[in-house]
C-alpha cells in the first residue's frame, strides 16, 4: 500500500459514495526452471511479490457492461506456430498503465487498515477493465497486429520465420511501446527465442502444445471425495480443454461426464472415482500436440 501511495496509483479519500474490499494475495513475479516428478525441466514462476485485490462485485452489479470480445485463445495459437523465433514481452502492471478518468475515480475507492484509499489508475477488479484494456492494446498496435505480432492483454508475442525479420519486428514493438509510455516487465520478457509459454501452451515451429507444467499439475490431483475435488480438476483442466477435445474418444465424454457428476450432491462411487483416473491418466499420455 505505501509503494501504490508513493507512486500515486492512490491517494486517500473520506466522501466516497462506493466503497470495496480489499484482500492481499501473492503474486507470481519472474521465471526458474525445476524438475517435476518425471525429472523433466520445466519453466515455473516465483512468488515473490503481492497483488492487491479488491472485492468490486457490488460496483460490478451496478456496472454497464462493455461486451467488448477479447481474443479467442486457439486463433491466437494458431498465427503463432511453426515460426522460427520469438520474443515473449510483458507489461509491468498492465492495467495501471491506463489512467481513470477523475469523475470515475471515487467509485473505485476500497478501505484496509491503513486507511480508505480510491485509484487514479485502473485496479483489478471492476468488469469492464479486461475490455477497456483490450481495446487500447489493439489500438496501439492495430497496424502491427497478425503480421508482426499478437496481443492478449498484458501479453505480447513477436514473431517472424528468420532471426533478422524478428528482430526488425521486436524493434517496431519497441519503438511503439516508447512513443506510448508503455513500460515492459524486463524480468518476464523473453527475447529471440524458438519456443515459449503463450496463454498456458508452449509454441514453436513445431506447432503448439498443452504447457507441461499444467499437465503434471492435473495428473498429481488427489482422488475425489466431495463434489469440490471434480470442481478443482475442472477448473485446472478447463485452460487446456481446447487441446485436450482434439482426443476424440477421451475428453469430449470424460469432461460432459465429469461435469454432470460435479451438480451433484453426495460422495463419489468407485466407478465415478475411475473415470477421474482415466482424464488425469490420459492428460498424461495423449498426443498433446495440435
């Protein structure tokens, strides 16, 4: 809270009509590689930092939303492949980067124990953020969207079939996050490289695949009890359902299953615990590539 004062991201209010919650949780911040259970190297990030998160359901509820449609992941997926090299570049703080409009500034007010506080910056939080921040990503980049580069929030990937044509890209990308004030997060930016995470799926010139660190996540999940077990596979399993349907025997059946069995309200039989087997075995050994 002291470094969001200083910076002047807030700034103390007392006559807010609108006031928010707020929780600390920690925040993923930069890249190791560790051996899973396999003893395979793979990319995992560190927590060393937190994200101030406020509880904006109620502003959300009294919100007209903006349907603004952020981009569908397997298009994305599918104008990043089978290139040869890539540069992985991320915001710092995104969405602070894009300032509130002051008559809009005491609807985001929160209070903690330091005090109430609003935002001149947009905060996580409120519906509309994902769209408003969207929207001015692609204005930015409009003219270089699909031929150099793509953009998925605070996420952008340079790309191009030779090493020359994808530093000529990342300069282009440069030069207009500096003519924009767009400041990047060096420490999670990766340069002129042949393969990379991009929105939970490795891609290289050899396609694009489930990352594999999410796959041993769901092959390590604990046996079903309660309903909140299958819930908990799903919602690890969802990000990767677009790779996964590509099995046409397995998943398709296994998800609408599994699904079903999570409305319900008892405990689990051994025939239901043996089709949660059959997904977290078959994520492991399926053919993951598209």
């Amino acid at each position: 809270m002291t470094k969001l004062l200083a910076a002047g991201i807030i700034y103390p209010i007392s006559d807010s009509n609108w006031v928010s919650l707020v929780q600390v949780v920690p925040k993923k911040f930069g890249m190791t590689v560790t051996k899973n259970q396999h003893d395979e190297m793979v990319p995992t990030r560190n927590q060393n930092s937190w994200r101030v998160c406020i509880d904006y359901r109620k502003l959300n509820q009294a919100t007209r939303k903006d349907h603004f449609s952020l981009p569908f992941l397997d298009q994305i997926l599918e104008k990043l492949v089978r290139k040869s090299h890539y540069c992985f570049l991320d915001e710092y703080s995104g969405y602070m980067q894009i300032h509130i409009a002051p008559k809009d500034q005491h609807k985001t007010t929160f209070t903690c124990p330091f005090g109430t506080f609003a935002y001149t910056r947009m905060p996580f939080g409120p519906c509309n953020a994902p769209s408003t921040f969207q929207r001015c990503m692609l204005s930015i980049f409009s003219d270089l969207l699909e031929e150099r580069m793509e953009v998925f929030m605070d996420d952008f990937t340079v790309y191009a079939d030779t090493f020359e044509a994808c530093l000529g890209n990342l300069s282009c990308v440069l030069k207009r996050c500096m003519k924009t004030n767009l400041v990047l997060n060096y420490e999670k930016c990766h340069f002129m490289v042949i393969e990379g995470i991009v929105l939970g799926h490795l891609v290289s010139n050899r396609g694009f695949e489930v990352d594999k660190a999410k796959i041993d996540v769901i092959t390590s999940l604990p046996k079903p009890a309660v309903v909140w077990d299958v819930c908990s596979f799903l919602g690890h399993a969802g990000g990767s359902s677009e790779t996964l349907a590509r099995s046409p025997d397995l998943y398709p059946n296994c998800f609408k299953k599994m699904w079903i069995l999570s409305l319900t309200k008892h405990r689990y039989t051994e025939r239901q615990i043996r089709l949660l087997t059959r997904c977290r075995v078959g994520a492991d050994s399926i053919n993951l590539g598209n």
